[in-house]
C-alpha cells in the first residue's frame, strides 16, 4: 500500500477589513481545486456566516465591487436577484428592458454554476425577501452595487437602517459608474448644469480602476440553498411575440459585452468620431444595454481604452477613442443630474416649460403614427422601426425622431419618454431623462427649443445612401436616393417605377414640416413671453 506523504500548511481567512478571522490548516500538496474544496469545507465547519450577494443592475463577476466584498468576507456567498417592481416607483422596466433582463439572468446564473454557485430568484419586496433569505441561510451580511434612481435610493436607505436595526451588515459599493453624484460638485459646491465644465472636472479627479475580484474556480456556498423561482416564474418575457427580432440583434450577458467591446475597440473606434453620425453605419459600440444592465462597467471600457493604446504609449489612441469616452462621459453627466434633481423624470428642469402650450391629439392618432414608424418622414419612420424590431435605436436617430414628435406634432416629450421606456432594451431613468429634456430644449445643456431638426435634411445629410432607411422602410425600397427622404416630393412616374402609392403603401407626411415649424416657434414664444409677464 502506498502512503501519501500530506504536508501541511497555514492559510488565514481574513473578514471584510482584512483582519484575520481564522487561521486553518491546508493540505498544500494536493491540487487547487481540493483544496479550495477543503477551505470552503473548513470555513462551513467555523461556521463564517453566510452573505447575501444582492444583484442589481450589476449583473457580471468581473469588476463588481459587491461580489469583491462578498467574497472577502470569507464565508459562503448567495447571489439573489429580486424583481421589485413596486420599488420602481413610476418606472417600473418596460418590457424590452424585461426581455434583456430575463437573457442577462441566465447568463449570470450559467457563470455562476460553473463556479459552482447559482442564482437564487425571487419576485416581490426585497427587504422582506432578503431577510427570508437570510433567515433560511443563516446569512448576517447582505452587500450590493449601488443604484440612482430617486425611488431606489430612498428604498435602498431604507433597508439599510432596517437591517442595521436587526443587527444584519448592509454595505454597498459601486460598481456602475466613473464618478459617483455624490462625489462631484462644481467650485461653489453644486451639481454641475453643463457638459463640458462637469466632464473637465472629472478628468482632473483621479480615475478609478477595475476593481480586482479574485474570482475562485468554487463560489463559497451555503450549505443548503434557499428556495428559487425558476427564470421563467419571472414572467419577464413576452405572451404575444414581438421579440424575435432581438434574438438576432443581441447577446445579454457578461460575455457578450466583452465580445461587443473588444469588437468596437478593435474595428470601429478609430473611424467612431465621423461614423457615429451614420445610423447605417454600424460604427458605434452598441454597448448601451450592457452598460445600463452592468454587464460590463465603465471601469471595465476605460482600462480597455488604456490598453489599446499603451504600446504606442499614447492616451487616447486617437480622436474616435477620445470621443467615444466622452460620450461614456455623458452617461456620467445623466446619472449626475438625475441624483441631483430627482424630480426630472416628471418635470423639465427649466420651470418655464412647464407651462409649454402642448398641441391636442384627439384619440391619439398623431402619437400612434409615431409609435408605429407611420408619419410619412422615412428617417423618423425608419428609426421607430428600428427601435421596435431591435430594442434599439441609432443615437442621431434618437435625436431626430425625439424632436419630431416633441416639436412637429409638438406631443409632450413625457410622452415620447415613456414610449422609449417601454421599447428600448438599453432604457435607462438617467440617460433617457437627459436625452428627451435636452431635445425638447427643457434640461441641463440642452439643445434650443428653437433649434429644430428637419427630418429631411438629417435624411439626407447622415443617410445620404439610403441604407439605414432602405433596411427598415422596405417599401421605399426601390426610390432614388435624391427622392427617399422626402417621397411626397417626388414625381409621379418617380413613384410608380419604385412600386411606391402615396396613402397607400406609405403614409403621407402626417404634418408639413414648414407650418409644424412656425406652429412650434409661436408656441415657444408664448412660453418666453409668459416668462418675462412673470418676471
Ligand atoms: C431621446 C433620447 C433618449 C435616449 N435614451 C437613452 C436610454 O434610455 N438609455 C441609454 O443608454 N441612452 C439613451 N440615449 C443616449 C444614446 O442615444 C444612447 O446611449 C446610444 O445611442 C447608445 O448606443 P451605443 O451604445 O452604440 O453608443 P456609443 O456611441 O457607442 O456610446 C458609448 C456609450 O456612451 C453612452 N452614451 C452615448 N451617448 C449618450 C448620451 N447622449 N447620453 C447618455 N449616455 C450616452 C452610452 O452608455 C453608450 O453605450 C438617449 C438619447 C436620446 C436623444
């Protein structure tokens, strides 16, 4: 028989401070893995409380800071994700946003189980759920990544104290952003109200670094798991399905935003300062649903622009990289203002556009046309189409469409707001707010009311070949560039020889632009003339 000579060594299991909680005794000349095995076994046997590892919109191992706390807190580790819509407040997820969600937890429950762990799930109120969960674990630490929207902030503290009071450790940290709104304040100590000077600023602050997880090949797990939903208990994917198009768009989870990100860096973003503006040209990172649901953080995109550039030691590689981290830099900004003025979701910041004269829209035809990609302007059609097969829309597209309904049917943009909600797979209350005030010309550096987009014109100037329409207005398919932006200008022959009936296969243009034009111009002046009668 032979023997197995077993040498021993120390290994010191240390708490969330890094104070030493126990020193064990490790086999040191078996494999890794055994004897990780062993350590978890050991850390079972002292019994280290478990801790409860509260996902939210975190949802990836790498650089997340509450994942980092959990484990270094040394005992058995329970993921749980819970859907609490009541916590939402108004903004409840819209169910593009659902059906990320759904894909994105199973990717992180399938990274989880090959780490031996799982994720546990649950629906309903999550103070009452996490300390069920605690009490059939026997869990006394809940962590989790921090969240800006005004309702969760308010139910977040509210757990906090809660659990505090009940003697449970609750700690959060932050995983989702550069600069938290906390953190940044302008010389004379307020929120900053425009881009430049507020993104300038951050950059002179230190910038933070992926937080280092140590990741083991086997989660610390309880001994017994609390009860789960299965995903699709959920209910977070559609009855009738509209979603088969973002099959083919999208890859939710942790591994497809890194794949997205090494993708962009590698092949878009040195042409991403001129491109960006195409929506035809696929040239800008489509990052926006990783990086609301946290799949990948701006920590995560930041370091990888660094290392893009390091053995040209140059930072940033070149002006399509500069830009695009400024354009994370606006992701910034928008959590900034809405931590800031939390009211905003609802409410302009600049006051006098609450009295803004918004137009009638009898049985809600005018706002359906735009819903449906109906109005008769290709690129607004085009990009309400794209939104509704994919979850997503082009950024300039966005803008385009936004102003068209805010300014040319001038329909309130609370209600283009809540339409984007409901649709996009990237929503987001932060970036969302920002990009509907700053269109309707309402928010912090925005852009003037009076500036007002012509659809034709941005048709023509960002989609000049037809591509992006072409894909998404098939009807107008066979039109002649000069004519596929404005159809009801083209000639009769023109219109027959592509197949293209007026009214029939493609709407008219639901307002004229000129007239809508003027209409929205006057309609301000009374705002700005009501504003003086007040002053
Ligand atoms: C009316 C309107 C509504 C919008 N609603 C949302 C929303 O709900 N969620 C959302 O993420 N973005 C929103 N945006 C901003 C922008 O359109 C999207 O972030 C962008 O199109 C996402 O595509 P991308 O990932 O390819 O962006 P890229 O051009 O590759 O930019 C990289 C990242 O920077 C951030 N970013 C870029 N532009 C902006 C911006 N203007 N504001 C804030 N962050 C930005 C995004 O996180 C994006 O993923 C909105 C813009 C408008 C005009």
């Amino acid at each position: 028989m032979k023997h197995l000579m077993i040498r021993f060594q120390i290994v010191t299991l240390r708490g969330f401070d890094g104070e030493p909680l126990i020193k064990i005794l490790a086999a040191r000349n078996v494999t890794a893995e055994l004897r990780e095995r062993r350590c978890v076994a050991l850390v079972r046997a002292v019994k280290i409380a478990p801790t409860i590892l509260w996902f939210r919109l975190d949802l990836r191992l790498a650089d997340n800071a509450a994942l980092r706390l959990a484990l270094e807190r040394g005992g058995p580790v329970v993921p749980v994700y819970i859907l609490d819509d009541e916590a939402e407040g108004r903004w409840a997820m819209g169910a593009a946003s659902r059906w990320w969600l759904h894909q994105s937890l199973l990717a992180l429950d399938a990274s989880l189980r090959e780490r031996g762990s799982r994720l546990i799930l649950a629906r309903g109120g999550s103070e009452k759920i996490l300390r069920e969960i605690a009490t059939q674990t026997g869990a006394n630490a809940v962590v989790w990544s921090r969240r800006y929207e005004p309702a969760v902030i308010e139910r977040d503290k509210k757990i906090k104290a809660s659990l505090a009071g009940s003697g449970l450790t609750a700690i959060s940290a932050n995983s989702a952003l550069l600069f938290e709104p906390h953190a940044v304040q302008n010389k004379s100590g307020k929120p900053f109200q425009v881009f430049t000077p507020f993104w300038r600023h951050c950059l002179s602050l230190p910038m933070a670094e992926p937080v280092p997880v140590a990741l083991p090949n086997l989660f610390p797990s309880p001994g017994r798991w609390p009860q789960s939903l299965e995903p699709r208990e959920l209910g977070l994917l559609p009855n009738i399905q509209w979603d088969t198009g973002f099959y083919a768009a999208w890859n939710p989870g942790e591994n497809g935003a890194q794949a997205r990100l090494k993708a962009f860096l590698e092949e878009s973003s040195a042409g991403y300062g001129t491109a960006r503006d195409v929506p035809g040209a696929g040239a800008t990172s489509r990052l926006s649903p990783h990086l609301h649901f946290g799949e990948i953080g701006p920590r995560q995109i930041w370091a990888a622009a660094r290392a893009l550039g390091k053995s040209a030691g140059v930072f940033p590689v070149n002006e399509g990289v500069q830009k695009f981290l400024s354009e994370v830099g606006w992701r910034e900004f928008a959590h900034h203002l809405l931590y800031h003025f939390p009211h905003t979701p609802e409410r302009p910041l600049r006051t006098e556009f609450e009295a803004f004269p918004w137009a009638e829209d009898a049985g809600g035809a005018k706002l359906k046309a735009w819903q449906r990609g109906l109005t008769g302007y290709p690129i607004v059609d085009a990009g309400m189409r794209e939104l509704w097969h994919t979850g997503w829309m082009h950024n300039r597209v966005r803008m385009v469409a936004a102003s068209f309904l805010v300014k040319h049917l001038r329909l309130p943009w609370t209600q283009g707001a809540a339409w984007f909600w409901d649709t996009l797979v990237d929503a987001d209350l932060a970036s969302n707010t920002l990009g509907w005030q700053w269109v309707s010309g309402c928010g912090a550096d925005a852009a003037p009311y009076f500036r007002i987009f012509a659809s034709v014109l941005q048709g023509v100037k960002f989609d000049g070949e037809g591509d992006y329409v072409r894909r998404w207005v098939p009807e107008l398919g066979r039109l002649p560039n000069e004519h596929l932006h404005a159809p009801w200008e083209a000639p009769e022959h023109v219109l027959a020889r592509a197949g293209v009936v007026l009214g029939e296969t493609y709407p008219r243009p639901i307002v004229d632009h000129a007239k809508a034009r003027d209409a929205a111009l006057k309609a301000f002046k009374t705002l700005k003339a009501d504003a003086s009668d007040a002053a």
